[in-house]
C-alpha cells in the first residue's frame, strides 16, 4: 500500500466535519495558488453531508476560491435530484445552493441515458474539462469518499456482478496504460443501499488522484477500517484505492477508529 499514507482521528462526528472541512479548504487554496483551478469529486451517504453543511457556512464559505472551484461526483445514484438518496440533491442542499460558485462549474453525473451510454456522457464531460494528455485518466485534486460496512467506494462494491458493462465497451469511455487491457473512467452499476442504478468513477480515475480524503464515522465502520488499513491481501475495493503518486488520508472518528491497533492509528 502507497507509503503516502496518514490516518487522523478525531473525537467524534462533528470533530470530523471540522476537519473535513478545514482539509476541503486548504487543498482548494494551494491549488488555486498553484495551478489556478481546484478540481474536486464528492462522494454521497450520510458521512460527509456534515462536513458540506460547514462549507455553506462562514469561516469556510469564505475560505474556499469558489470561483476557480470545479465540483464533480465519484458516484450517483439514479434517482431524481429532488430525491432524498440523490448525491448531487444532497449536496446542492447541504452548501451547493448557498455558496458562489459558478453553475457550469458544477458537474452532475447525468441521470439518462443510464448505465453504460451515462458512463461514456460523463467520461467525455471528465475529458472536455480535464483535457488530460493521451488517453490517461483525470486527476482530481480532491477526490472526497466515505466506505461502505462492506468495503465498498463510491459505488464500486465488492460483488463484480453488479457491474452493468464491460471494461472499454465504448471508445470515449476508457484508459488504457501501453500493452494493458483498456478500463473505463466511469462505469454504469447496479447495487448498494438504495439499492439502485448507478453511475461511478473506476478504479484507474479514483488512484490518479492528487488527493484522497476518506471521511469514515461511527462503530459500524471499524471492523472495515481495521480490514482496509491492516490487511495487505484484503481485496476490498476501498484497499484497492491507492492512487501511486497521490496523498491518501484518512480521518475516522473514535468509534471508527476503536479496532485499530495503536501502531496503526499513526
Ligand atoms: C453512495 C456513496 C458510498 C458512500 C458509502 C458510505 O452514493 O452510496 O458514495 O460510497 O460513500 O456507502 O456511506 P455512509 O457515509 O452513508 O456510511
């Protein structure tokens, strides 16, 4: 596992959100700084919605250089945005609504055409916005993703048969390293809790990121964390997320964080 490996815990939930919050902030800065934009994708489910609702809200409303912010999504749910379970609906609510940033620097995953023709639509959004050289994955600044109990990340879930495609299915869908066999940059699955269709960043765009920040909460969460983090063999896809050149953090709470080892919790 990447050696670029920190694991912060905090006292609880809202602790988690502060820092979140504070990470979404000062990540966002240094890359306006450096490069003049901030590129972020977020993740749904009820962890990080906490930490949104902080970003609505002064000190960080003000903090973060919305103007030159991007926002995408590691996974949708296909459900209507008015919908409680929807991703984006969440986070439009939680601080989208309330902060400046510009709408078309606002990226949705699309709801129709659902599965793999969904995939290709926000592929090519991903590749309008990113222009990344050759057929190499984008990579986000901030890639932002809670765990699911049973390892899963965004909506990448350990069961392969919920994939609803094949790998390079469609041409303007893809990554393909020299002499390997090509990958999507997003796929089209069925799984999870809802249990519904659903669009997802893969593996290949999750891991050139420049950043991860995983927000992890509650007891529930800590036989995963302790499997995730202690287990070299564990074929859990939130292990697989190791991006080779970026900083992958994780900030758990206590009652996550309640099976790790204290070697581990450094
Ligand atoms: C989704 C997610 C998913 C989520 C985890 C954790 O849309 O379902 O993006 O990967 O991050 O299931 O969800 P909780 O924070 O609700 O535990």
């Amino acid at each position: 596992m990447n050696t670029n490996r920190k694991i912060i815990i905090v006292e609880n939930a809202a602790a988690l959100a502060q820092k979140g919050a504070e990470i979404f902030c000062s990540i966002a800065r240094q890359r306006v700084e450096k490069t003049g934009r901030f590129m972020a994708a977020l993740s749904g489910g009820s962890t990080p919605r906490p930490l949104y609702r902080l970003l609505g809200q002064p000190p960080y409303l003000a903090k973060v250089p919305w103007e030159a912010t991007h926002l995408f999504w590691a996974d949708e749910r296909m459900v209507p945005w008015e919908d409680p379970d929807s991703n984006f609906g969440a986070a439009r609510e939680d601080f989208i609504e309330k902060v400046p940033i510009p709408a078309g620097q606002v990226h949705p995953m699309p709801l129709d055409p659902a599965g793999a023709q969904g995939a290709a639509l926000y592929s090519r959004t991903l590749r309008d916005i990113f222009r990344p050289p050759g057929n190499r994955a984008p990579a986000f600044d901030l890639l932002l993703l809670g765990v699911g109990a049973d390892g899963h990340v965004a909506s990448l879930f350990p069961d392969p048969a919920d994939t609803l495609e094949g790998p390079g299915e469609r041409p303007d869908n893809f990554v393909a390293a020299p002499g390997s066999r090509p990958e999507p940059w997003v796929s089209g699955v069925c799984g999870g809790s809802p249990h519904t269709y659903r669009l997802t960043l893969t593996l290949p765009v999750l891991n050139r990121a420049r950043e991860i920040l995983f927000v992890v909460s509650g007891k529930s969460k800590a036989p995963v964390l302790e499997r995730t983090l202690n287990h070299p063999d564990a074929r859990l896809p939130a292990r697989q997320v190791d991006p080779p050149d970026g900083q992958v953090t994780w900030l758990v709470d206590k009652d996550a964080a309640s099976a790790l080892s204290p070697i581990a919790a450094t």
